[in-house]
C-alpha cells in the first residue's frame, strides 16, 4: 500500500481522479441498455437476436469512435475533448426522458450510437491521465484511470430499480447529474501534460463523418441492406472499422501494418470485449438460462462488474512487476478454459455464477496487463494506439452479446457462444507463446534485461564508437 500511495504522490492524483470520473460515468452511460434491457422487452417486441443487436450497438459504436477520439488526443485537449464526450452522452438521456411513449426499436439504434460516445472516453481518459505520471508507474496509474470500468456496477444497482418503479425511460435520466458532477471535475482538475501535434480539423471532420456514419450503417444493417437477419449483424464491425480507418490520417495508418497492433487488439477483444460484452449481455443470460429476476440478475450484473473493474489496477500493477506479456500468458489461458467449463457443462445456478465471477477476475486483471504494454512499445503513440486497441475491445464486446443472441436464438443454447470465444481465447494464447521472446526484449523493466540489450548499455556503446 505504501508503494501504491508512494507511486500516486510523483505525479498528479486530481487530474488521475477527474480522469477516473470521466471513464466512469462514460461507461455508465454506455452499458445502461443491457441492465435495462429486460425492461425494454415489455414496451417494444424483440427476437434475441435483435435484443442482442441493440445492447451491442453501443459497443460498438465506441469501438469505432474511439480510433478517432484517439486521433483528436493527437492534437487537441484532453479536457476540451472530455467536455464535449460527456455533452454528447448525455443526448439519449435527454431524448427518453422528453418523449412522451416509448420510442421505436429504430430510435434506440440511433441513440444507442450516442451512447457509444461514453464508451470512447476510454481513448482520451487513459493518455491524459498517463500524462500526468512517469513511465515506471503507467502499468498502476492506467489501470486505476481505466477502473472507471467500474461505472457498469451503477448500472446493475441503478437503473433496473428505477425501471421497476418509474419506467426504463426515466430511469435513464439518472446519468444527468453523474454527467454533471464529471464535468464539473473534468473542468477544475483534469490536466493533459502530452505533447501535441498541430490542432487539425480534419480530426474532428473525421470524428464528426465517423458518428454521422454509424448512424447510418446501424440503419442500414438494421434495414437488411448487408443480408439479412444474421449476416448483416456480423458485417456491422468490419464496416464500421473500415469507416474508422478512412477517416485516419494516411501517417497514422501505418501502425495497422505491425504484426503487434494485430495481436495486442486481438488480446484487448478478449480481455475488455469479454468484460464489456458479459456486462451488457450477462442481464439477459441471467434472466434466460437461469429464469432469475430483472432486479436480481442486475444485482449480480453489478457484482461481477465491481470484480472485473476493482482488480484491473491489480492487473496493471502486476505487470508492472512481472511484464503484461507474462501475465496474459496465464490470464489467456483461464479465460479459454473458463469458457470452454461453461460451454461443456452448462452449469446449474451456483457453478455458473462461479464461472462468470472467475471470467471477470481473468478479464480485468488482463485489462490491467494488456494496457502497461502500450507505453512500453508505442512510445509516443499512446493516445492513438489507446484509440485503436480499445476500438478492438469494442469490436469484441459487441460480437459477445450479438452471437450469445444468435447462439440462444438458433440452437436454444449458450453453448456456442462460450466455445466460440474459448476459442479465440485459445488462439491468441498461442500467439503471444510464440512472440513472448521478443515481447519480453521491450516490455521486461530494464534492470531484468540481459547488459546487450538494455536501452543505457546500447548507448554507452553508441557513445563508444
């Protein structure tokens, strides 16, 4: 503890706190559909599988916009930028509670575009508050800014209580003093410290086409222009993503061409698309698979979620000491094993909230190790590789839900779901067990490195020749 309190002293904790509020409440706002979804259901006819397309289109919505919030980082104000994220979350809020009835499953699409808004405040969050602090305590200090994560417990407490006795509706309108209360933080204490290129407004050109363009492709799978039913629904990340790295400058490109970016994404889709999917689908799989009540199964959506988010400063921490490649060679290895458990048995009530509680430990202790490796390997890039590799956790959090639906819908089982994503857990396991030698070379701290291959030994010899 005093280590913890010692490493928080060397830089500045109240803009590390305002960046913690901000992905907090942000991540609030982005999930809410799920608890609510239950609710939902009564008011406005859904199959599974469109249920699970709209508590996953704010997933994805903040996959995508989070490669262009982490553009803008590149060379406007965090705290600027977190002002207008938190103005823009708060629109579907705003809408719900004015209406009169309840709106169309369409208009919930569109809103839960906005909604997704919330979710990137996870690209300007973390460098901002990294900013702040050296690089020794990244792994520590991100893990606590991104423990904003934490903000789904409020959703299971929140606004499954307010649903039952006011209407779903309303009840979103209790994200309105959070997103208050943020900003007013956001405007006293937060501080970006990282150095800026010059203020480009094809940047926010590039976020404004980027949130216009969801709009428009979620209305356009949603009118089966891409295939309908299922197809359309696979097709919406690989479109949007393309979307994303259009509107990227041609420079910044050039990191999509790195074998590691490509497996850092596919580790970070696991790890946080596993934490975000589970949270926004775990209500439904609760009140599906187990017949639990909306309150109970938003209790013990809250639940998992304070576990997933309290130990990621825990994971973050421990790779700061045993490097993040060494710990997702383990956590890899328990999510693919815990998934492919639950697919095998598909346990009674006790061994199945067992597993899910398990699956969240493992998601955010892996959430924590994967991001102390970008300051490591990225230096300098942070808040567009932040962008990028939590666009990736997005992705993965929106097929989560989308083939749980699909899953449950054609074959009446989650089993499918569970061995799909042990699957891919499994794959990228054996991908970081072939790069772990050359990973170590710069993510290992560098007194455990061999003298050839320390950064002050190289250049003592530099200096030599």
């Amino acid at each position: 503890m005093k280590q913890v309190l010692a490493s928080l002293r060397c830089g500045n904790w109240r803009a590390l706190l305002a960046c913690f509020l901000y992905f907090d409440t942000g991540f609030t706002v982005w999930v809410m559909l799920g608890p609510l979804a239950p609710f939902i259901g009564r008011d406005i006819r859904m199959s599974p599988a469109e249920t699970g397309f709209l508590v996953a289109v704010p997933v994805l919505s903040a996959a995508i916009l989070r490669v262009t919030f982490g553009n803008l980082f590149q060379s406007y104000g965090g705290r600027q930028l977190a002002l207008a994220g938190i103005a823009l979350s708060a629109i579907p809020s705003l809408v719900l509670l004015v209406l009169p009835h309840a709106p169309s499953y369409t208009l919930l699409l569109v809103l839960g575009v906005f909604l997704g808004v919330g979710g990137a405040s996870f690209a300007v969050a973390l460098p901002m508050a990294g900013s702040n602090y050296p690089p020794r305590v990244q792994g520590l200090v991100l893990g606590l800014a991104a423990a904003g994560n934490i903000g789904a417990v409020l959703d299971g407490f929140l606004f499954p209580t307010l649903a039952q006795h006011y209407g779903w509706q309303r009840a979103t309108a209790a994200a309105l003093p959070l997103l208050a209360l943020t900003a007013l933080a956001v405007w006293l204490w937060a501080q970006d410290r990282s150095v800026k290129a010059q203020r480009s407004p094809r940047a926010l050109a590039g976020f404004a086409a980027a949130l216009a363009g969801l709009v428009g492709l979620v209305l356009l799978v949603h009118a089966g222009v891409f295939g309908a039913g299922k197809a359309g629904l696979l097709l919406l990340p690989p479109l949007g993503a393309g979307l994303a790295i259009a509107v990227l400058p041609r420079a910044y490109r050039s990191v999509l061409v790195e074998r590691d970016t490509w497996v850092v994404m596919l580790v970070y889709s696991i790890t946080f698309g596993g934490f975000v999917g589970m949270s926004s689908y775990v209500s439904l799989l609760l009140t599906t698979l187990y017949k639990m009540s909306r309150i109970d199964a938003g209790l013990l959506m809250a639940a998992f979620a304070f576990t997933g988010a309290m130990v990621r400063p825990v994971g973050g921490w421990l790779a700061d000491r045993v490097t993040g490649v060494r710990a997702l060679l383990v956590l890899l290895a328990a999510i693919s094993a815990l998934d492919f458990a639950f697919a095998a048995v598909m346990p009674a009530l006790g061994g199945g909230i067992a597993l899910l509680l398990c699956l969240y430990c493992c998601f955010g202790l892996g959430n924590g190790a994967t991001f102390q490796l970008v300051p490591h390997r990225w230096r300098g890039r942070t808040g567009l590789m932040t962008g990028i590799i939590g666009a990736a956790g997005g992705i993965g959090g929106f097929y989560l839900p989308v083939i749980m639906g699909i899953a449950q819908e054609s074959t009446g089982s989650y089993q499918m779901g569970f061995a799909t994503f042990g699957t891919l857990a499994a794959a990228a396991f054996a991908l970081v067990v072939v790069l772990r030698t050359q990973w170590l070379e710069w993510a290992m701290p560098a007194h455990e490195l061999p003298l050839a291959v320390r950064p002050d030994a190289m250049l003592e010899g530099a200096h030599a020749e």
